[in-house]
C-alpha cells in the first residue's frame, strides 16, 4: 500500500465569462475569499505534493497553497474538467441540463462536450499512476466539480447519483458545498459532499 493521502480539492468560485472558453476563466472575488478560508484547514497544511489541471482556476486555487508550502505545482491535462471549451454557451439551466445528459450517457457527447466516460478514465488513470509513484506522501491535486463528483461516485460504486451528487455540490448550493475529499489507500476518508 502506498499509503498516500490524496486530497482532492474543486477549484473556487469562478467569474463567468462568455467571452472566452470555461477553460481560462479566473477566480471570482468570492473564490479568492474561499481560498483564504481554507489555508488554515488542517487537511490541506504541510502538503508534500500539489498537481492542478491545466485550467487557469484551478491552477490559480492551487497557487495559494503551492506558495505557502513553497512547493512547485504540477500541472496535469488529465485532472481537467470535463472538456466543454467547444460547446455553445448556456444558461445556468442549460448548463445543469446538459451536465446531467453527459453524467448519465457516459459514451455520448452533448453541446460538443467530452463524454463523461473519456474525463473519468483519464482522470481515474492519472490518479492511480500517482498513487503508486509516492509513498507516505500528502498531495493536493485541484481540479473541478464534473470529474471530481465522477470520480468519487465511482470509488463508492454510485455512479447512478453522479448528477445528484454534483447538484449538491455546487456552488450554487451554499449550505452543503464542501471543497474537498480525501482518499487513502483507495478508501474515501472524507466524501467530496461531506462538509
């Protein structure tokens, strides 16, 4: 056993922005304020390790905590969300239908996005390589609510409550928004919902 402890932490608050793809939207002034909520936290202090996606607010949430430890932040394409930087700009509704349609057909793309099922492997994958690569280690890897809420339904065998899982876990639901999960030894120590 590798006996690493994966802390998996969704980006903050973003600002939307129709002008440019999803992929490189910054972090609100709420995100910002969420981020300095969480540098005391004790799960997410004395890190060994930090990866980010590639996306601009995940790599910037994961600044903070690179900065404080003095620890380079790895980026990995893998830990992206669910690719949607083709598809059409939507209403919050739109958006919410579309993220349900792709969570239950895993092998379908919709509004030109990537199949859920493609981001999940992918993501599944990269965890694992990381996994077995470090022992004894505590890494930070800061991705997005999509393919975290995946890959969490996935490890506790509830993939049917993906889209419910997601819902609760959004930022638009205040009282039960949790920023993180943790996993070690392929077991769930805290649930990405568990506040």
């Amino acid at each position: 056993m590798s006996n690493n402890r994966i802390i998996f932490l969704r980006h903050t608050k973003t600002k939307v922005d129709q002008e440019i793809p999803v992929s490189q939207w910054d972090l609100a002034e709420d995100g910002i304020n969420q981020i300095q909520s969480l540098m005391n936290d004790e799960n997410l202090i004395n890190l060994d390790i930090i990866y980010s996606s590639k996306e601009r607010k995940a790599i910037l949430t994961a600044s903070y905590f690179a900065k404080r430890d003095n620890i380079k932040i790895l980026q990995c394409k893998e830990f992206n969300e669910l690719d949607r930087d083709k598809g059409k700009f939507t209403t919050n509704e739109g958006y919410k239908e579309f993220v349900k349609k792709s969570i239950g057909n895993f092998n379908q793309s919709f509004n030109n996005w990537e199949k859920a099922g493609d981001a999940l492997t992918r993501f599944d994958k990269k965890v694992r390589e990381i996994d077995s690569k470090f022992t004894n280690k505590k890494i930070l890897i800061v991705s997005h609510g999509i393919v975290l809420n995946l890959f969490f339904a996935k490890v506790l065998t509830q993939t049917s409550k993906t889209f419910d899982r997601w819902l609760a876990n959004s930022f638009n639901n205040k009282e039960s928004f949790s920023y993180y999960g943790i996993i070690k030894n392929g077991k769930i120590v805290k649930d990405i919902l568990q506040s």
